[in-house]
C-alpha cells in the first residue's frame, strides 16, 4: 500500500461522527444544554411562584434571580419562598376557620346541652335526665307554677318566673300531708 491509496480510503461512518466529536462541539453541546436547564428552571419557578404568592414584587424577584443569575440560584429560591402554595393557604384559612366555627358551636351547645357533672357524685348529666345515674339523686321537678321540668336547685322557673323555693317546701309539705 503506497501513501495514494490509504488517502483515498473513504472514512467510515465511527470516522466521520469522531471528527465531529471535537473539544470546541463538546463545549457547544454543554452550552446549549446549560440553556435548555436554565429555560426549564425558569418555566417552573415562574408557575411555582405563581402557585405560591399574589405579591408581583416577589414574583418579579424570584423570576429574575433566575434571569439575572443563574439556573443555579433554585437553590436560594427554594430558600426563600413562601412555604404553602395560595391553594394550600386558602384551604389552611377554610381550615382554622371551621375550628373557630366548631368551638363557638362547642361552646354553644355545651351552653345550652348542659352537661354537668352531678354535684353529688360527679357523674356526667344530660339536660334532660331526671335522676342521677350515679348516685340516684332527683335532679329535676316540675315548676310549681307552670308544671315545667326545670332544675331541682332553680330558685326561678325559666319559663314562667315563678319563685320556686318556699312554695316547692310548702307543695312538698301539702304533699306530705295529703
Ligand atoms: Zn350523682
Ligand atoms: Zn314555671
């Protein structure tokens, strides 16, 4: 084989893709690479801050950071951005609120349920229970005016006003002596 014919040999295709394989299109290809990131970071911290806050200042910060600096500087915007997104806030709100609800509610009904621990015993009382579960003492009696079933110890009847506590004794004591 003389010189002539090895230059005449016709490359094969390894050949052509390894000239191509140069330091200067390695270079490129990590350029174009580096920008493909720095795009993608991009779109997601602008959807991501978006997400998180209403504040344009903010927004515009964190867009530029990424802009400006680098696709690098994720990692500071991941630092310093708001912790929940607006949905996640929004349902924390919801949230908070309806235990704000659920105690008024809580302490409404409890206002209104009445339910006591029986001063004898301790045991828990129903507004409606008429005997002490616990210790079988008589809880409630009926007005003596309105015949209404209130509180054995109301001075008062809460339906009529009728000052029930000498009368009481003296309506016993007719009882007795009938
Ligand atoms: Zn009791
Ligand atoms: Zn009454």
């Amino acid at each position: 084989m003389t010189a002539q014919s090895l230059q005449n040999v016709e490359p094969t295709w390894i050949e052509m893709v390894w000239e191509m394989v140069t330091f200067e299109t390695m270079i490129k290809v990590a350029i174009v690479y580096f920008f493909i990131i720095w795009i993608a970071v991009l779109v997601w911290v602008i959807k991501d801050i978006s997400n998180r806050t209403n504040n344009i200042f903010l927004q515009i910060f964190s867009i530029l950071l990424i802009v400006l600096l680098s696709p690098l500087w994720v990692f500071f915007y991941l630092l310093i951005r708001p912790g929940k997104t607006v949905l996640e806030k929004y349902y924390q709100e919801i949230e908070d609120n309806l235990e704000i609800l659920s105690s008024i509610v809580k302490d409404k009904v409890d206002a209104g349920w009445e339910t006591t621990d029986c001063t004898t015993c301790g045991y828990e009382l129903d507004v409606d229970f008429l005997f002490c579960p616990g210790c079988k003492s008589k809880l409630r009696d009926a007005c003596v005016s309105c015949k209404k079933s209130i509180r054995k110890w109301w001075e008062v009847c809460p339906y009529c006003g009728e000052n029930q506590k000498g009368k009481r004794k003296k309506s016993d004591k007719k009882k007795k002596k009938d």
